[in-house]
C-alpha cells in the first residue's frame, strides 16, 4: 500500500501518479513559463488526481479547475493580479479545464467577506496552502529548472494515497468543510471523511 512506504517512495509514486493526468501536467508546464513568485499548482487537481488512479477512475474525471497560487506582496492592488490572470487565461486557452490563478498575497483583502471569518494575510504560498479546510488538500507542485518537481506536503501524503479526508481547522469554518466533503463523497465514496473535531471541553468554565 502506497500510504505506508517511506516519504520518498510516496514522491515517486506521487509524481508517477500525477503523470497519468495529461492536463495536470501541460499546466505544470506551461504554468512555469510564467515565472509566478512561489507559485504551485495545488489543491483538488492534484489529490483528486491521486484518488482517481488509487480507485480506477480516469485521471482528471471530476476534477472541477486546476488552481495555481502564487504570491507578490509587492503590488496587492487587484489590476496586477488581474493582470496575471488574464496573461494565464491565453496560457491555457486551449485545454479542456478551467485554470484559476490567484495571488495569495491579497486573499485577506477578501476572505472574511466570502467565508465569514477574517484570514491574517500570508507570509507566502506555503502558508496559504497550510489553510485549506482539510489535511489532504494541504498539497502544492511546481516545475523548477531541469524539470525537477518540487512538493509542498505539510502534512505528508499517506492520508492523500489512503483515500481520508481529514480536517485542518486553522481558518475555514467547520461549514466549508463539511460541504466540501459532502461533495467529494458524491464523487468518491471510497473516501474515509472524519469529522470536524469538538471544541476541547477542557477548556470550558464549569
């Protein structure tokens, strides 16, 4: 079982997997000629793609966009960002998939009007990528000279290969959670979701 080899296995069986999704990697690649500061393709794109092989499924079926984060905090201003999406959005004009591209720099500008709750701005992409509702999307890929891959798995990648979803409450509401693993279950039932943990009654007054 892929969850249980050591960490440098499961690279290469990450890679290996990640590999058989042909619009993964043309993003990957076109997604490097950009030269976007700490950039990474993160996210559903890429465990969806590991739960699809892991149960059968085609690559990319399912896969609702493929997201790339980058991160300049020296212009939070909404036309540079818009400016890269537009540039991105001629990159992948031909593929079959809808590749969003955000600056992680300025996602406290907007983050509490969207999900209620308000986000300390980001030092980087690695902490954004740190916030999502779960563990298992906690996952980051970019190309580096030489086609080396470099991945950001704060969390290691066994849950990711074991088909769990399991939640990280940093910042998203138990709310986003839940219904991002509601959906996901439509689409994988094979999936293990653990629950949203309750508060720590420890800490409460009698």
């Amino acid at each position: 079982m892929i969850g249980r080899l050591p960490l440098d296995d499961q690279l290469d069986h990450l890679r290996a997997v990640l590999s058989r999704n042909s619009i993964l990697t043309e993003v990957l690649e076109r997604a490097a000629t950009m030269a976007l500061p700490g950039w990474y393709l993160t996210a559903g794109c890429l465990f969806q793609t590991v739960w699809n092989v892991v149960t059968g499924r085609p690559p990319s079926v399912g896969i609702r966009d493929y997201d790339i984060f980058y991160f300049d905090a020296g212009d939070l201003s909404w036309e540079a960002e818009d400016a890269v999406i537009k540039a991105g959005r001629e990159i992948f004009a031909d593929l079959p998939a809808e590749v969003e591209i955000r600056n992680e720099a300025r996602v406290h500008l907007w983050y509490e009007g969207r999900f209620g709750v308000p986000c300390p701005p980001y030092e980087s992409s690695e902490a954004a990528i740190d916030s999502f509702a779960a563990t298992t999307c906690c996952l980051g890929v970019r190309l580096e000279a030489g086609g080396r891959w470099r991945v950001y798995a704060p969390h290691g990648l066994s849950d990711v290969f074991n088909l769990v979803v399991r939640p990280n409450p940093v910042l998203a509401p138990r709310s986003v959670y839940e219904t991002k693993s509601a959906r996901w279950l439509t689409q994988w039932p094979e999936l293990t979701v653990l629950d949203w943990p309750l508060p720590d009654s420890s800490m409460e007054r009698p």
